[in-house]
C-alpha cells in the first residue's frame, strides 16, 4: 500500500531489509523472553529455535527481573492471563525498559475480556515497540483497522502497530507496509498469532528500526507458513512444517517470496 | 449395544446423526470455553480448530465468567487441578448455568487423588451435560463399567456418560451405544481422552440432544483417530495426523465408518 | 571415556545394561511423576508414553503428595519455577523419599537466575538420584564440566551426574561414562533436555544401579534422536520423528547403534 512515492520506495526495500534481518537473526542468535500463555509457550519455544533465537519463559516474579533484563527482547502476551503473570509483567517491563531491550505487546483476545483490555491499555502508555494483534484485538484498544487509521494510532502512541489478517497491515507514525504472505491453514493452528509476536520481538533485537523489525518479523513467519502450506495435509502437518520452514529459510528466498506493497 | 428394538433403531440412526452434527460444527463454529490442565492445553485448542470450532482457555477468576458466560459450550476439565483452576471452574460453571450453556465433566485421573475425586462428586450435582471419563476414574465417583451400571448412573445423575475404553459407551438414562472406532496408538498420546470431552462439548454447542452430542463427539474422535493409524509410523505421526484427519472428516465419511452398536 | 581397565569394561557392557532396561521399562511400565515446566509438559508426556511409561504432572499442593507417593519415579524440573511449584516440590520430594522412590533434579537455566539457583543447591542436599543438566547450569551448582570433576562432584553429593553436550557425560563416584549419540537438530526443540530427564527417572525405576539407569535414559534419547534426525527435514519433522523412534526402539538396535566409552 504505497501512500506517497517515498514509502513506495521504502516497500520496495523492505523486502530485502527483512532478509537482512533474518541474516542478523541467524547470526546473532538473540535471547527473547516470552511471557505467554500456556496453550502458546511450546509452539512460541520451537518458532524461536528454529529461526535460531533462543526463548526463556519463567513468569514468576521472584525471577523474571533477572531474565528480562537480561534478555535481548521481551515479549507480553496477555492470553489465558492470570495474577501471576500479571504481576510478572508489570516486573518484566520496567527490567526491560532500564536495560533499554525492546519490548512487544501481544494482547490476546482482549475484545472478549474487559480487564484484559483495561490492562492492554494500561501498559500501551508504557511504549511497546510494536503492538502485534488482530482486528477485533484492535478495535478493543480504540483503533481501526484500515491503513490510515492504523498509522495515525501507532503515531499517537509512539509504537509500531503490525496487525494481522487476510493481509498483514504494519504501520508506524509515517510509513505503512501490506504483507500479502501467509497461508489459509495458519489460522487453523493455535498460537499462530502468539508465534509471529515472538519472531517480532526476535527481530526487535537485532534491529534498531522497529518498523524494519515488525515488517521482517511479520514476512519471515508469512513465507514460512506459505511454503509449509503447499504440501501440507491439514493444520497438523502445517504446524511441523512451519518449523522445519523457518529453520531452512535462507534470506534470498524470503526476499524473493515477500509480498510487500 | 441393543436394549430394546427401539433403542436398536435409535443406534443404527447414530451414525447419520453424528454426521449431521459435525455438518453444523462446521457451519456454525461454536466456541468453546476449555478449562484444561496445561499439559492437554494446546492439543485441545488445535482439535477444536481442526474440526472448525474455536476455542479459548483462560482460568483466570477476574475473567473467565466474561469468556465462560459468552462461550457455546464450556469443557472443565481436572487435570493437573490447582487452586485457581478450582476457583475458575466455580465460577465458569455458574456463568454457564446463567447463561443457559451446556458443559461437560471431565475428571481426569480423580483415581489416584482423592482431593480431586471429591471435587468431581461435588461438581457431578450441579449438572453437566456430559461427563466423559475413563473406567477407573468412573470407579471413582461412583460407577461401574457396565452398560447397565452406566445407563443407572447416567439416570441417577440427570446425565450423560461418555466412557472412553477399548469400546467406548455412551449412556443416557434411557439410551446407551457402544462405539468401536479407534486406533491403540491413541492410547499412547497425552491429552487424547481431553480432546474428546472437548468435542463433545462443541457438539453440544450445536446439539440439543446430550447423548446425540455426545456420541457424535466421540465417534468424530474415533474415526479421525482410526484414519490417521492407519498410516502413522508411530504416535509421533497419530498425534499431528489426526489433526489433519479432524480437519479433513467430512459426514458422508464419518456415517460410513462409524461402527455403532 | 575410560578411567580403569574395570571401568572400561563396565563401559563395554553400559550398552546391553541400557538395552535391559528399555525391555523392563516396556514390561513394567512405571508411573513417573513429573513437576516440570509448563513448556515442557505435552513434550515430556509424550516422549514417556512412547516408551512405555505412564506420566502424571499435577503440581496442586493439595495433591501432588498422593500423585508423588503413589508413583515409581519423580522428576523435580526448575523451568518456569513459580510459588506453587516450589510448595509442590517440596511435598513431592518428602512424599518420594518416605516412599523410597528415585527421583531426577533438572535445575533447567539456573544459570539465569540467582533464585532458582539457590533453590537448586538446597534441593541437592536431598539427595536426588540423578543431577541431569547441561554445562552452564553444572557451573551454577559449582560443577565444572569436565569427566574428573564431574566424578568428583558426584562422590561429594551422593548423586548421579549426567551433564548433556555434543558427548554426553554419566558420573558417579567412581565410574564415567561418556555417551556419543544424538543429533544437532535436537538442541533446536524445546524440552529436549527435560525429556532426558524424564526418561532418566523412568529408567531408575526399573533400575536399581542410579548410574545404569541413568546412562539408559540418555541412550536411549540419544539413539532415538539420532535415527529420528536420519530423514527429518527440520526440527518440526525431528520432534514428531523421535516420538516414532523411541515407540519403535527395541532393545537389540539400542545396544547395536550406542556409542559409549
């Protein structure tokens, strides 16, 4: 979705910064601390792995400073939320904002929980780097999902907003980029949503641009899932697949398989 | 397993009834609320999915009346039970009273805890629609494995008996079937016997009758289970096989291979 | 890796030791307890019922005394560590040593966080039968992971050491035995290491000799893993394969295919 010459440039681009991005990953092998809910956290682990992060999931509070400031990024996810987890974000943000590590938010399903939203609220004033969810999710946090209502709620609230469906959206206050990657069987697997958050935040540590990482976070699980839904069967054959596909994605066929406009 | 000539007529009309279920599943993708241990967490979200529900799973007090309340169907399920689950179960299962919602019981291992064992009991007078359990855990609360036993149960407790076995019983006070589909390899996966009790929850979300929910829920299980053994080369190969064969099923499929009696 | 003629020999021999307890574990078929890290849990379960063990994995402080008394083997993991389980493992550590069960610390990334690693060092002095834990987490408990300081290690704490690598080490006060098996597509799964030691304790089940056993159990993850990785195109494909493998593992290619010194 070009909105002036200049950001049509910058998609053209983006294909190629994604596989940069995913060279940076591989390379670096960054450590991403995930908390998530407990139906994601094995599927969130393995989506790391293969793409060559290293994951770390405690939430309890007596720990998470020591693993969240320590971690290269933090991801927040608020499915099946409880007090624990709660209380264990609250500590995990502040140990990643005083380290400076970027941090994601994921706020699962909160068009069906008023306190899971009045906290997904709370802690947008606390800056995310990027804001992973869906439509409904959006709405729920007062947005609107088309492309320039999209920016100017990212721009409003000085984050990245990488919003899923049919075709990704991901906007930050001035650019917008459309991923048209993906597969129908995704939507068939549970914490699909949960594991593009992750690689999101996996990006977010090798790339200082959080619109850069939220494009190549969204593209590389798009292409993977893409190719692991060829040959698959059904949803259950997608999910191994998609494994074995991010962990054999090379940069140049993400580039060359990236949808992005 | 004939009782009457009536009753005779009713299973032979089973296995059509059952189809006619799983086509209203996939028109109508009902939600299902799952209170489940962690270990059968995401399994049971990936079933539902494959067989076009949709699940969620949080037990966390502050909202689970919100997710129970405005779900189709609820599935509590004891295991790995801890002290907020107890406090989300009391309060889901008054959220899906209220709401006019059925639910479905399962007890896991209540054989070997007798905390837990007295928590299914107290839970069994208010009311599921089903309850689906193995032999030994029906031992525990009161039964015997028996088609008569079971139908006596059944009545005594205003319920539905779906018992998972070699042959699986179902039992009304009026009513049982014997169903012989299945795979031993399913025996050796974790989370199976949590997945059914899951589908019979979402067929009750689109049946009114709770044995014919009930048997449909089961049979679906059964014949996905028996097509993904055929060719899996352990159970490894079942477990992501059968989500594939869930999705896949489709009702002139499963009237042909149920094997009701 | 031989430290005596005697011990060379007992080397020579640790492969058909490992392949008599696959054949008791698959005759006897013990319960194993495990309190281990909500990441973990369907991993763990599964990779057990594949070989033929039965697990259960509640962490309820009201129950977990009855599930850990009442089963033939523990396993204590750290992961995801919060208040409840360590309330849990305390009762289940004191449920299995009155019932005189073996049981398996796994104090999972104890380097990372000073609590954990506290905790881990308290539990020692219980006297775990097996210490089962990678070279970094060694260090955090004041190990250092070579073969004569393991041994050493293991004489002080009256344990088993088994510490995973790309050659595996077994130590107990007098005997080493380094086991070469596996496949790097392992180490890109989640839970592999936990599994391990969830088959470690399945194997001092059936085995009185902790160092047997112990070498057992990482054999016998080795070898599967190793034929699994043979034709897995990823580690999606590798986690579905050796849950294939250890269900198909018979005793004679166990003893054939391991590789110890």
């Amino acid at each position: 979705m070009r909105t002036s010459p200049d950001l049509g440039a910058f998609a053209q681009g983006a294909a190629q910064s994604a596989a940069d991005v995913l060279s940076r990953l591989r390379a670096k092998s960054p450590r991403v601390h995930c908390i998530t809910n407990s139906v994601a956290q094995n599927f969130t682990a393995n989506v790391l792995l293969a793409v060559g992060a290293q994951p770390s999931m405690t939430i309890a509070p007596e720990e998470i400073g020591h693993f969240a400031g320590g971690a290269d990024a933090l991801l927040v996810n608020l499915g099946t939320f409880d007090r624990e987890r709660a209380e264990a974000v609250d500590i995990a943000v502040a140990a990643a904002v005083a380290a400076q590590r970027p941090w994601v938010l994921d706020p699962v399903l909160i068009d069906r929980s008023p306190p899971r939203a009045a906290l997904a609220r709370d802690l947008l004033k606390r800056r995310p780097a990027a804001l992973r969810l869906n439509a409904a999710e959006f709405v729920a946090v007062g947005g609107k999902a088309d492309a320039a209502a999209t920016r100017d709620f990212a721009a409003a609230h000085s984050t990245v907003v990488a919003l899923s469906g049919a075709t990704d959206l991901v906007a930050d206050g001035g650019r917008v980029a459309a991923l048209a990657n993906g597969h129908p069987l995704m939507a068939r697997i549970t914490a699909m949503g949960c594991a593009s958050s992750a690689l999101v935040a996996a990006c977010l540590a090798v790339e200082s641009d959080p619109f850069v990482a939220s494009v190549a976070g969204m593209l590389i699980l798009g292409v993977a899932g893409e190719i692991a839904g060829e040959n698959a069967a059904g949803p259950g054959g997608l999910a191994v697949s998609i494994l074995d596909s991010l962990y054999r994605l090379d940069p140049a066929t993400l580039a060359a398989r990236a949808k992005v406009s």
